[in-house]
C-alpha cells in the first residue's frame, strides 16, 4: 500500500468501508493536481469521526469516490477555548484564523467593536482557511468560524460559566495569565479576547472588566499587532490552562 500523504478534510460521515464521494473541486485537487489514480490512499477527516485512510475507487474528472479502509487517528478536541478577535487587514486576519486552528482554538469569534475598521468578514473564505490549516497540522477537528458579532450582543448573550482572559494593553508589564492565582475554577469553557489595531474603548474595557469571569492579562512589555497578540495569548493559554502541559 502507498503512504497516504494527501489529507483532506470531507464533509462525509467517515468509517470502516464507507464510501465518500468527491464533489468536483476534490476530484480536480486529488487528480488533477496531486496526480493520485484508483488505489492511492489518502488521509480523511471531517471533524468528528477521527482520521481515516481512505483508497481512491473511482477517479474522474469532475467527481469520483473514495472507500474508507483503516481509522488512522481518533478524533483529538481541542480544549473549550474560543479565540474573539476584531478583524484586521485581510491578511492579519486570515493570519489569525489559520494560528488559531493550528494552536487549538475550538471556536473561532470575530468581533466588531468601536474601533474595529472593518464592518463585515467573508465568513465562507475564513471558514476555509481553518479547513486547510487543519488539514496542513494534522488536526482531527476543525474550528467553527462565526460571523461578525458585534461586541454589545456577543456580552450581552455570554455564557455564564465561559471565563475570559481579556488581553489589555493598558495593562502592558502587568502581571501575565498566573495558573496558581487562577484557582481549582480555572478549569473549563475559556474565551481570549483580543482587540483590533485602535485597542478597546474604554466603555468596551469597563465593560469586559466588569463580568464576573474576568481576568485581565497583559502580554508582556511591549504593546503587539493583533495578529501577534492572538498568537502569544493562545500560546500562554495553552502552556497554563490548555493541552499544552
Ligand atoms: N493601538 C493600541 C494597541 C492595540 S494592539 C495602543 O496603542 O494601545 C491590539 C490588541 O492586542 C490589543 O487590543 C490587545 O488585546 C492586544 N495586545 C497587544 N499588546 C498587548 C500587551 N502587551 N498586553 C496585553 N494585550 C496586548
């Protein structure tokens, strides 16, 4: 048997003897561009069934279908972190999506808040960009991207129990995340927020300092880019409280 080195994630139930069938932009990737004919293998996963190596049965032009044969992987969650950013330029934004489903987000939150530049995100394309960074990291889930929020309904509807790590760059020096001063409590549904270029207003920084789930971190002495900011957070969330340990 070949070694599969093509993953991909489906939309398909997965599982021993399964059949996937292959829209037309899968057939045209896996045999018009990776070159892979009937009997290649190739790694599947779809977010909830694990991974599983599958072998090409059928290999057409605009379709063509896949035969599950072996779980390779079972299906690994992230913890409970969703990652609430403001959107930035395209790119810083795509960036953020993509570092994020790598370091183990499990819901990705872009948020419009009063110095948020821009008014509405491509959900569709980001969505796709947490697909292939999940494809390309080897993950077994892929992050959920949502549409813009705005920041009054997204605090208005927040989960009780969901804690947050506000990231404030007032706080710049301060004290990092602090595993022992979080307590037995820290365990659990977890949000990091981030604000865009303009940082938080200071209604907005009342506001979040006022939930009761609240902890305000700084990141370091040095004030970030956004993009950088959601990196280092992720990162100190996941060595103190995530599947970093
Ligand atoms: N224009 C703002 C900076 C915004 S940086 C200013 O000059 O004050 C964008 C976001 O990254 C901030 O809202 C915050 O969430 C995060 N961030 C950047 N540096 C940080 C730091 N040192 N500590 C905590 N959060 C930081």
């Amino acid at each position: 048997m070949k070694d599969a080195k093509v993953r991909l994630y489906v939309d398909h139930p997965l599982g021993a003897g399964q059949s996937v069938p292959l829209d037309r932009d899968q057939a045209h990737y896996l045999f018009g561009v990776m070159r892979l004919t009937v009997g290649s293998s190739v790694l599947l996963f779809n977010g909830r069934d694990g991974e599983w190596r599958a072998d090409v049965a059928s290999a057409g032009k605009r379709a063509g279908e896949l035969v599950c044969s072996e779980m390779t992987k079972p299906l690994h969650m992230p913890p409970d972190l969703w990652l609430v950013f403001a959107p930035i330029k395209k790119a810083r934004t795509d960036f953020i999506v993509e570092k994020a489903a790598e370091m183990g987000a499990a819901r990705i939150v872009p948020m419009q808040t009063e110095f948020t530049n821009s008014e509405r995100v491509r959900q569709d394309r980001l969505q796709a960009h947490a697909v292939e960074a999940a494809e390309q990291c080897g993950g077994t889930f892929v992050p959920e991207v949502s549409d813009l929020q705005k920041f009054d309904r997204l605090l208005a509807d927040w989960p009780a129990d969901r804690r947050i790590m506000f990231c404030d760059e007032a706080e710049v020096g301060q004290a990092t995340l602090d595993l022992a001063s979080e307590g037995a409590d820290s365990a659990g549904p977890w949000a990091i927020f981030i604000g865009p270029e303009g940082g938080f207003s200071d209604t907005e920084r009342a506001r979040l300092t006022s939930m009761k789930g609240t902890t305000t971190v700084s990141l370091g002495p040095r004030i970030l880019r956004a993009d950088t900011a959601a990196v280092a957070a992720m990162t100190l969330w996941q060595k103190t409280l995530g599947d970093w340990a």
